[in-house]
C-alpha cells in the first residue's frame, strides 16, 4: 500500500496472521492472550475458529510450511483470512509483499511501515452477515417470483402503507416492523421490475432487509452480460426489464450483488437465508455458506422432471437458532425442528406467506391465479 497505512480493518471472526520481527510485540498490544496462537500451533487456532472466535497466528520469522497453510485453516472453518505485515527496516528479505499473499489467498492485507506500526488502530468489524444488534421486530416473506399484486396484499394485511410511486415506491410499518425477504424475488411472475422496486427501496430506507436467492443471481450475471440460459422463468423477468432503462438494469444487478447469504439476528435467535443455513455454517461466510444460502444441500441425483434432488437438511437440524428460509416451494408452512419453508408457491397457484417474528405468527394471502406452470406437480396449485 502507497498511502500511511493508520486504521487497520479485520472481520471479528477470522484468521489472522501477524508476520515480521514486531509481531510478538504488536500482538500483545491489540490481542488478547487467548487469541493468540503462536507460530504453527495451527490446532489452538482451530479450536478458536471452530467455537466462533478470532484467532491470530505470530510469525516472528519465516514460516516453514508457507503462508497458504493460514488460508487453508481459515477456508476449512468457513471464515475470513488476514494479514497483517509489519515491515521492520532491519530485516525485510524474508517477508511476503502484498501480491503474494494475495496469491495465497488472503481477503485482507495490510502492509504496515516502521512508522505506521505504533500508530496503528485495529478496528474489528462484524460480517455482513452478523445483524445479531438487531431484534426486530420482523416479517419474514417467502419467495415473490415478481407476483408484486399478492406482495402488497400481504403488506397490507400485516399493516404496511405503501408509499410513493413509481421509482419512489416503497413500504412502512407504523409501528416500525420490518420486512425480510428471503430472496428469489424475480423470474416467472408478471411484475419482476416493480417487485425489485419496492424491495430495493425498502432496503435502502432501511424498512427491509433482504438476502439473495439463486433466480436472483441467475439475473445478476445475465445482466452482467454473462452467458446464462433463459430458463426457469428467467427469460420472463429479462423481458420485462428490457422495457426499463438501463440505468434501473444497472441498479438492479448491482443490488443483487449486494445481497449477503444469511442474516443472523436477535442475538442469534433467528437465522434467514434463501434455501436454509445448518448450525455450523450461521454467522460465518465462505463460498460453500454462500452455496448453501442459494441452493441448500443436493444428494447429487435427479428426480424424475429433471430437478436435483435436495436432501432434507432440515431433519437434522438441531442449532438453537430458528431458521426461516424459502427456496423448496411447499403447499403448506409448517415447522421441522425449529425450522420452516416459507416459500409457498405463490406464482404457482399457490399462496404468499409471511411469519411474524417474534410472534411466530403465519400470515398469507392466496395467489390471484396460476402465473407460472410447476416444473412438477405443485400441491398447492
């Protein structure tokens, strides 16, 4: 890095490596002893990352099996990975520069300067992710599939006032609840554009939270101009947004790319995600909890339409956390071991459905009509 190097930014579950001649030193300064991990000891390192905390690692001097071993150890526990060097003007021939240790792997990096090392602030940051500072409270909405009449039906029944218009069009609770959406909010339906109005407004007013669903990253990349099939209701929403100015098409992938894996909220007690989040994947981030988030677990098989068969992690699940997802439609939402479905086939003939949290609470309206054919036999259609 060109510029004095003073805030120094790390996620606060992650791993870190301190590398150079001062690292016992700066260690001390900024971790606590538990944290602290000396060179190698990748097992007490382990033991933190697997219970949910930092961990930082000291190589005073060049470590014999390489830094890559750090990234590794992190990608296992499904966090982050950081490095911090401390560049000490005696002795500098050993020590990693920035590229290669982006080569490794590394997501942060700082390269610090003799000068910098004592001004220095650490700042840990929590994930994206961690939204456990806030409980609610919430109406957890299943999956939309751009059925926008049936959405503002729903908001309506829970209380919600919609307001604005147009590009303005947004939502509200009197009594300041909010609304999560677990994703999927395009393709099939007959209103996509007007659906990602209303929610990306509600985000941006901060009366929304949502997280990202696999039709929805299936439109990113196409409007990012990668090569995507138009199938499965995708060639529906591109249509429709095709009728709208690039500048919304813009908007709308950079929001989707924007979008996290799964929130965890009130204190860890409830957990959102698209297609569901098991116990050891909740508050961490990787490119497996991203997949999970999108598409849930697979046993790898095809049914008999063709679709990958899901294996029903749900029955397993045993965390503490309540975990309301979407993704697999159901023609009733109904709890499986502190778990539920909430998508319910709404532009299959089906219904919208919402819970209340922390009420528990079920709320739906049913769909006006059939807007899309069920690649299979929907119950509830």
């Amino acid at each position: 890095m060109n510029e004095k190097v003073v805030q120094v930014k790390i996620p606060d579950l992650c791993l870190l490596a301190l590398i150079g001649r001062g690292a016992p030193e700066f260690a001390a300064t900024h971790f606590s002893a538990e944290e602290i991990a000396n060179e190698g000891d990748m097992e007490a390192a382990a033991k933190r990352l697997a219970s949910g905390e930092l961990a930082v690692i000291v190589y005073p001097k060049p470590p014999t099996e390489g830094y890559s071993s750090v990234v590794k150890l992190a990608r296992e526990h499904d966090c982050h990975s950081a490095a911090i060097v401390l560049h000490d003007m005696r002795t500098t021939k050993w020590l990693p520069d920035e590229e290669m240790l982006a080569r490794d792997g590394f997501r942060y990096i700082y390269v610090l300067d003799n000068d910098q090392i004592e001004e220095a602030s650490l700042e840990r940051t929590p994930l994206k992710v961690d939204l456990r500072g806030e409980s609610g409270p919430f109406d957890v909405i299943g999956d939309i599939h751009g059925c926008y009449d049936e959405l503002e039906q729903l908001l309506g029944l829970m209380g919600y006032e919609i307001t604005g218009q147009g590009p303005e069009l947004s939502a509200r609770h009197p009594e300041d609840r909010r609304v999560i959406f677990v994703g999927d909010l395009v393709d099939r339906g007959p209103k996509t554009p007007k659906v990602l109005r209303l929610v990306m407004n509600m985000v941006k007013d901060g009366t929304g939270l949502c997280v990202a669903g696999n039709h929805d990253v299936k439109l990113m990349r196409k409007l990012r101009g990668k090569d995507v099939r138009l199938t499965h209701g995708l060639r529906e929403s591109v249509e429709q947004l095709e009728k709208e100015t690039q500048e919304f098409r813009q908007i709308v992938a950079d929001f989707i790319e924007s979008l996290t894996s799964h929130y965890v909220l009130d204190g860890g007690k409830l957990v959102v995600a698209h297609a569901g989040m098991k116990e050891e994947y909740q508050g961490r981030a990787s490119g497996r909890v991203k997949e999970f988030g999108l598409y849930g677990e697979t046993t790898g098989q095809k049914d008999e339409y063709g679709l990958p068969v899901r294996y029903p992690w749900a029955q397993d699940y045993h965390g503490d956390a309540t975990v309301v997802y979407g993704h697999t439609p159901v023609a009733e939402a109904s709890w499986v071991n502190g778990t539920i479905c909430l998508d319910t086939g709404c532009v299959f003939g089906g219904k919208l459905t919402a819970l209340r949290y922390p009420e528990l609470e079920l709320v739906s309206v049913k769909a006006a009509r059939t807007y899309y054919e069920s690649p299979k036999p929907f119950p509830g259609g």
